[in-house]
C-alpha cells in the first residue's frame, strides 16, 4: 500500500487545531485588575518650621539660645566671628556674622519632657543662617 499524503491536508488540520486552541483559552481567560503599588515608600515630608524662642550672648563670641523647632524647643550653644562688610553701596555697612560652632544642650517638648538629639546637619545649617540673620537684623554686635 502505498498512499501518498497532501501537504495541504495538514496545513488545514494543524490551522484548526490551533484556532480551536486559543479559541478555548480566550474564552477561559479573565484578566485580574492589577492593583498600583509605588516602587518605593516617600516619606512624610512636611515642612519644618525654625524659630528663634530666646537669644542671649554670654560674650564677645558666644551665646546660647533656644530654637523652636517644630513642636520642639532645643537649647543650643554657639560660637561665632563678626566681620565689618557691606553690599557695595556707600552707607550699606553692617556686622556679618558667621557661626563657628552649634552645640545642641537639650531638646524638649512644648511639656518639657526630654528627648535625645534628633538634629541633622540640614537642621544645623539652618539653625545656623537663623542665629546669625537675628543676631545682625537686631543689631546685637558691632565689628571694630
């Protein structure tokens, strides 16, 4: 016996076949509603709010002071250097203050209760700008 087989033939099965197939699976198929997730966690970033509660110079280059600092009140030590400078404009002249040192004492709630250091070096910078900005917009030190 000896049959020949058409091409054509298996052509045509295997196209139904796989028709019949993902006919079967498009049928079964339900998509699940895929739920967002962010690829990673932000933190709570509210803005901090610096205040100067007291200030009070203990020398020629010293003071202590004490900062509002949100709902907190942290007591500081500062060393600073005062220089004469000037914007450029005749009659701009005043006292520039730069701090050398910010030593954090004591940190409190608006109770009092006592909390450990939680200051970063953003918080000492600004810290820092704040103490010198008051110390010069009121005038407390005079440069020779």
């Amino acid at each position: 016996m000896n049959i020949k087989s058409n091409p054509i033939n298996y052509i045509a099965v295997t196209v139904l076949v796989a028709s019949v197939s993902l006919g079967a699976l498009a049928l079964n198929y339900t998509p699940q509603a895929t739920i967002y997730s962010p690829a990673f966690a932000v933190p709570n970033t509210t803005p901090v709010e610096y205040g100067i509660q007291a200030l009070k110079l203990t020398s020629d280059k010293s003071g202590v002071a004490t900062i509002k600092l949100d709902g907190f009140l942290v007591q500081v030590g500062f060393d600073f250097e005062m220089h004469p400078d000037s914007y450029g404009v005749t009659g701009s002249d005043f006292t520039a203050i730069e701090i050398n040192n910010l030593s954090v004492d004591q940190i409190t709630d608006l109770n009092g209760k006592t909390y450990r250091d939680f200051t970063d070096y953003n918080d000492h910078r600004n810290i820092n700008l704040l103490i010198s900005a008051y110390i010069e917009k009121n005038n407390l030190v005079e440069a020779v």
